[in-house]
C-alpha cells in the first residue's frame, strides 16, 4: 500500500500533524498532537492548548509518513471511513 492510501483508511488519532499550507494562514505550521476528529474537523493539543482545524481547507502531514494529504480526501466520518476498508478486507476473504 501507497503511504496516502495508509493515512486516509487508517486511524488518525494519537498521531502528530502539522499544517502544510491552509487558506488560513495563522494555521500553516501549526502542529500537534490529534486527540480527536470529526467530519470536517481535527482537535489537536498544540503545546496544552486545544486547536481546532478544519479538514477542507490544509494540507496535512503527519508524523512518520513523507507525503502530503489535501484534508478534502479525509472529509468524513472517521468511523465511516475505517468501515470501508473493513468492508474491502471482507470481500477479499
């Protein structure tokens, strides 16, 4: 598997993200710890402090992974987005 294709079928939670480039420009750079995700949104603890940030408009990294994800490929439910990944393994069986 692809690293892009890991990020966007894989739990995102606990991992560290960092802000690549967003529309808000008070975000690039931001990075934290993820402690918790949306539909549209990702919470992260930015040096104790709470941030919230928004999926449809940056590009993220995360920590462990070299490539880049636009945040509008992460849109979703997270609970629905591991679903289908689960639904594939099923088939695959």
């Amino acid at each position: 598997m692809n690293n892009l294709y890991d990020l966007k079928y894989n739990e995102l939670t606990g991992r560290v993200l960092t802000v690549v480039s967003s529309t808000d420009s008070s975000l690039n750079g931001t990075r934290g710890l993820v402690i918790n995700e949306t539909k549209n949104t990702f919470h992260i603890l930015d040096n104790s402090r709470k941030k919230i940030i928004p999926k449809s408009n940056c590009i993220f990294n995360f920590t462990n992974n070299p490539d880049s994800i636009n945040g509008l490929s992460l849109i979703g439910k997270p609970q629905n987005r591991l679903a289908k990944v689960r639904k594939l393994w099923k088939i695959l069986d």
